[in-house]
C-alpha cells in the first residue's frame, strides 16, 4: 500500500511540475520554446496584436491553391482521399465571396463578383468565443492576440467549433497521420495531431518565434500583409489607411484580425 501511495504521488508530482511548465511556456501551437528563451531571443518577432490584411484583388484560384498547400505542408495538415471530404482537415482554405461574406448581402451582385475565390482562416478575434466555450482551456489566446490551442489538452468536445462563427476549426475524425503519408515531406518542426483533436490556423506563431513571416504570407506574392496592428508606422497600418477594407461578421462583436481588400 505504502509503495502504490508513493508512486501515485511520483506520478502525480511529475504531472504537476508538467502542468506549471507548461504554462510558463511560449506558446507556439503546442508548447516548443520556453518563455525565457523566447524573450531573450533577438529573433523572436513581437507585436502587440498582430493581425492581417488579404487583398482579394490579387488572389484567384491557382494562387489561392498555392497558398493553402504551402500552409498546410508546412503545419502537417492531412490531405484525406475525397471520399473523406466531410472529415477534411482545413487551416486556409478558399470560399466564394457570398459565402465569406454572409453579412454584406446584395441582391443585384453579379455572378462573378458573388463566386470571387476569398481565402478565409482562422480570425485571431480581439474576443474569441471558441476561448470562452473550452472547458479545458486548451484554446487560449495569447498576450499579442494570437488565438493558440494546446493539442494535448483538447478532450475533442467540439465546443470551440460550435462557438466559432466562421467555420475555422476542423475536427479530426480519424488518425490524421494517416493523410500524411502521400504528403513527402512532413514537417518535423511541427507536431503531428492524433484522432479526436480539433486544430486550427495559428498565424504561424512558430515562425514568428524565429523571425519569420507566416508561410502564406510568404507565398502570397504580396497578396496577403502581416504585422502590429497596434503600431501605427507598420506596414500593415499604412495598407489599411490606404484601402477600404472589411471584415467577417463584423456585428458579432467578435473584433476579427483578419481584413479583406475587396
């Protein structure tokens, strides 16, 4: 009995120790760079809120496909066979205008402008919902606003999915491993998920924590800007001063980071 009761609080010890490092971490998609080391880092990109700008006139559709598969090779993201098309695993992905944009009706837009190819992901709100409905608090969102998720805190609930009004996080139905292996290469700088796990785009946080640019930014030919949203000299401020932009069900009060160029 004494010995069983010692390992339980060995066991429980090392959970415990597990616990606090994990929230002492940088929290990149999952927890890969202590906090300290990120700070001391001169690479470590920083911001205050980050956010994004997309300008819908120099997407279409070959480049959208481009951008998509860029994001999700580089985050391990399963490309299932079709007849998995309602277990499809999404980070960005392309819709028409009409569907992105359910708030901005107009009956008299034509039949080209309501079929644009919009790029949507992941919205980084200022108020997030999906960190409201997590009961485990494996979503959360991050100081510079970026909205992570810690994979193995998830218990697979779908709350979050259900909380989120723009349809960015996908449920992974079965071993997502398994929609890898005709994807060469994998990413071994990113975690793979397990089945049960809801995932989502990240802004790239990983790549922000060693001075780079998020992966579609970086294929998007200059279609899509990233940067401090709160700094007034950025790049990102001077686009949205220049262009009217909007938003994703802005009346939801949700505060979406992300802007569209239309």
């Amino acid at each position: 009995m004494k010995e069983s009761r010692r390992s339980f609080l060995k066991i429980a010890g090392v959970s415990a120790l597990g616990l606090s490092a994990a929230s002492n971490a940088h929290a990149i998609g999952e927890y890969f760079i202590s906090s300290d080391q990120a700070i001391k880092d001169p690479k470590v990109s920083e911001a205050d809120r980050w956010g994004m700008v997309i300008d819908t006139r120099k997407l279409n559709h070959k480049l959208n496909e481009k951008i998509s598969e860029v994001c999700h090779v580089t985050h391990n993201v399963p490309s299932l066979p079709e007849k998995y098309k309602n277990h499809e695993i999404k980070w960005i992905w392309e819709e028409h205008y009409n569907h992105a944009f359910t708030s901005q009706p107009n009956e008299f837009q034509s039949e080209e402008a309501a079929h644009a190819p919009i790029l949507v992901l992941c919205n980084h709100c200022e108020n997030p919902p999906c960190v409201q409905a997590c009961p485990t608090k494996a979503t959360f969102k991050r100081e510079d606003g970026i909205v992570l998720m810690d994979f193995h805190r998830c218990i697979g609930c779908r709350f979050c999915m259900a909380a989120c009004p723009y349809g960015s996080r996908s449920f992974n139905f079965q071993d997502p491993r398994n929609g890898l292996e005709d994807r060469k290469p994998t990413n071994p700088q990113f975690p793979t998920r397990t089945k049960g796990v809801v995932e989502k785009c990240n802004f790239c946080a990983e790549r922000l924590a060693v001075g780079e640019e998020p992966a579609c930014v970086e294929a998007s030919k200059g279609a899509i800007v990233f940067g401090d949203l709160s700094d007034e000299n950025s790049e990102i401020r001077k686009v949205l001063k220049e262009n009217y932009t909007i938003r994703r069900k802005p009346g939801l009060g949700t505060g979406p980071s992300v802007f569209y160029i239309v």
